[in-house]
C-alpha cells in the first residue's frame, strides 16, 4: 500500500521543524540553569545583609552581587527572547506546510534572532562566571592576608 502524498508531506514538515524545537529544549536549559545561578545570587544577598561585617566590606559585595543579578537577568531576558524566536521559527515552518502564506524570509530573520539571542546570552552568562571566579580569587586573597602578617 502505497503512503498518501499528503502524509508524506506533513512528515517532511514535521522533520524539518525538529531543529528548531531541539534548539528550542537546550535554549530551556540555559535558561533553567541562568535562574538556578540567579537564585544562588539572591541567596549570597540574604547572607550579606544578615552578615555581622564592616560597612565598607559589605557595600563591595553588595555592589559585586547587583553587578552579577544585571548580567544574569540580561542573560535570562536573552534567552527567553532566543526561545520565543525559536517558536516563531517553528509556527512560520508549519504555516508553511499548511498553505498559509506567510513570508519565507521571515524564517531566515526568525532562526537568525533566536540563534544571536542564545549567543548574547551566553556570553552574558560567560560574564557572571567570570565575575565569580574573580570574587572566589579575591575572598582566597583576602583570607591570606592576616595570617601572611602573623
């Protein structure tokens, strides 16, 4: 028995749109982790404030931890926006396939956004784990210090 055209037509559309919708999962995952580390932050602020320590030590991490939030907020705005693109790549494949005349170029503009989203975000992301590798360095230094001068 011979597969109807239609059904093989609806099959290609389907395979095609899986790309998107595995960049769709990973960019979800980043996400998931930007929030995660989000949430790590929020909880070094509650630990800072609570904190028995001098003004001037307490203002340097407080400025250091709005610093990190901004850069992982960025990078959440980011990749949420990769994601929606992502979604409007796959709704404009499907439009496709069902007959609906929706602009083919706005595919090319739709994978193009998501994919430089998820790269702005990522380098977003590579800031903060940088910042926090030069904050773990500095507090190693800081910790040094006094028994340096015994």
């Amino acid at each position: 028995m011979d597969t109807p055209p239609v059904v093989i037509d609806y099959a290609a559309v389907i395979q095609t749109s899986l790309a998107p919708v595995f960049l769709l999962a990973g960019t979800a995952a980043f996400v998931g982790i930007y929030a995660t580390r989000l949430g790590r932050v929020s909880d070094r602020l509650n630990e800072v404030v609570e904190k028995d320590a001098s003004d001037e030590m307490r203002q340097r991490q407080l400025i250091y931890l709005r610093r990190r939030t901004l850069v992982l907020e960025i990078a959440v705005i980011l990749g949420v926006i990769a994601g929606i693109c992502t979604c409007c790549a796959i709704l404009n494949l499907l439009s496709g396939a069902l007959s609906i005349r929706i602009r083919p170029l706005n595919l090319f503009w739709f994978f193009g956004s998501a994919i430089v989203s998820l790269m702005l975000s990522l380098l977003a992301f590579l800031l903060e784990l940088l910042a926090a590798g030069r904050s773990i360095l500095l507090q190693i230094r800081d910790n040094r210090r006094p028994e340096a001068d015994v």
